[in-house]
C-alpha cells in the first residue's frame, strides 16, 4: 500500500476575525491544531504544536512515536507561556495521523476534540474521543448524543496541549486497507456537519480530497461557520495500482471556413466589434494629442465598417 492523493485546507469562517488553526498535509504526516488564548495566543500554540510534530515527523514510527511527538510539543507551548506573559493561559488541540505504507499501519495520536475519520467503503468512522465535557456526559448517559450537539458547552475541552506541564495523549494504530479516505479535522467542521452530511461531501466530490476539502469548509460555510475551519484528507490506496490516465483535452469542433475573398455579414459585425473591444481603455487624466489621433482612426474604421455592412445588405 501506499499514500494516494492528499490535501489539506484551513478557512477562518464566517464568526472568527482570526484564524487560530494550524494543520500538516506532507506525507506520510498529517496533523490538525486549533488553538485557543486570548490576543493571538491560540494561534501561536496551534503554530508551536504544528512545528513540533512536523519537525521530527517523517523519522517518528508508531503510535508511541506519535505520542512522543505530542508530548514535546505540549513542553515547547507550556515553556513559550511562562516565559512570555502575553501567551499566558494558551493552548491547543492536536490530532495527527502517521501513515507507514510498508505495513499499512496508521499511527494515530490526539488530545482535545480535533477529530480523526475513516471513511471506508460507504461508512464514515468516527476514530477518535473528544476529550470534551459533553464527551464525558454522553459516555456517562447524562446526554444523547441528539443533546449534546446542542449543548451550549459542546466547545469546552478538557484536555489540551500547553495548559499544563504534562499531558496524557491517546494514541493508537489502525491497519489500513487500499480504498480507506482518512479525514482529520477540527472542531470548526465537525461542530457544523454531522457525520452524514460530511460523508455526503466527500462522496459527492468522488472522494478527491482537494475537491472534497474545498466541499466540506463551503458546507460548513454554508451552516453558519462558526469557527475556523481546518480539514485535512489522504488516501489509502494499493501500491501496485496503476496511475491515473490523463483525462485527454476536448477536441474542438471543425470550423467552416468561408471562402478565400468572401465575408459574410455576420464576419464583418465580428470583426468590428473586435475592433472596437481592442482599443485601450482611455486614461483618466485626460486623451492629449494621441489620445485624440486614436479616437479619430477609431471613428474612420467605424465608418468604413458601416459602409461595408450596409453594401453586403444591398447585395
């Protein structure tokens, strides 16, 4: 197996000045971070969680090596808040899924509610927990998953990356099959989208994920765009397949050419309102002398046009 078509798109949405996301798309590391502080904090954590992972990233392997990844950037954000009191307080989510193609392993890692996605066959799994209060009160049977989405507190996380000297990271690994679409995004789409609706897009754009990354921020657009949003697609697919064909380039149709010497009137209205659409756009601080001398070789083509629609009438 190997790592097929990717892409990774962010959007600052339709409520946020800013956006405090930040996101991996170079295989086989792909990773989402949707930051959280006051000023720009979040999007300097988000910023820091990003470099972090991507730093070491291609020489990481497994779900420990993901986790460990993970670990030193919640370290680098917790460090950069002491020493720098307007970062104070800052955090971030991350989700990052590893791809090895040799074994067809995904390593995936994750804290707060950025979410990973497989969508295999026709069925879209949710792959991770969010770390969330609305989470735990589903878990726990006080909330359906129905009155969670309307929670006012659906957004509360209770695990982040830089809000304490340590953090715990779920990570686990998953074997691939050729054909699987890994999704991974952050809050900003899954708060706007329920499963069906994103894997709807994703189908619709025939699983292509620039196409369907493109789909799935417009639909979360289109919902309100709440919060930034960041989505990142790759595929799975068998590494013995062959290259897609180029899709050839229309042919274009056979054009009738009018014999040598022969105009119709149809030709000379095209043609003079090709000369027309050709002359420069006038300048606005006046024509002056060659401006003039150009309206006028205007006007005389004009007139000779005219002349030559009104003879080919006649004829």
């Amino acid at each position: 197996m190997k790592i097929g078509r990717a892409a990774g798109v962010t959007d600052t949405g339709r409520r946020r000045l800013r956006n405090e996301d930040a996101f991996i798309c170079e295989p086989p590391l792909f990773a989402v971070a949707d930051g959280m502080g006051g000023a720009r904090a979040g999007e300097v954590a988000a910023g820091l969680a990003a470099a972090a992972l991507e730093e070491a990233g291609s020489e990481t392997r497994g779900a420990e090596g993901v986790a460990a990844l993970i670990v030193e950037a919640n370290k680098r954000i917790w460090e950069r808040s002491l020493n720098d009191p307007r970062t104070t307080g800052m955090g971030t989510t991350v989700t990052a899924a590893l791809v090895d193609a040799a074994s067809g392993a995904v390593a995936i890692g994750h804290v707060g509610d950025s979410r990973a996605y497989l969508l295999r066959d026709e069925t879209l799994e949710q792959l991770t927990t969010d770390h969330s209060l609305v989470a735990e009160l589903v878990e726990s049977g006080v909330l359906t998953p129905e009155e969670a989405e309307r929670h006012p507190q659906r957004s509360a996380i209770t695990r982040a990356l830089g809000t304490e000297p340590t953090v715990e990271v779920d990570a686990f690994t998953m074997q691939a099959e050729p054909g699987d679409l890994f999704l991974v995004c952050s809050d900003g789409l899954s708060a706007m989208l329920s499963d069906e609706a994103v894997s709807s897009a994703i189908e619709t754009a025939d699983r292509d994920p620039e196409r369907a990354a493109d789909a799935l921020v417009a639909a979360a657009n289109a919902r309100g765009g709440e919060d930034n949003i960041t989505v990142v697609l790759f595929e799975i697919v068998d590494d013995q397949a062959p290259a897609p064909s180029p899709v050839p380039e229309p042919v274009p149709e056979a054009t009738v050419l009018p014999e040598a010497g022969e105009l119709t009137e149809e030709d000379v209205q095209v043609e003079a309102s090709e000369s027309v659409a050709a002359e420069p756009e006038p300048s606005r601080h006046g024509a002056g002398a060659g401006g003039r001398v150009a309206a006028l070789a205007l006007i005389v083509s004009v007139l000779v046009v005219g002349l030559l629609v009104l003879y080919l009438a006649v004829r």
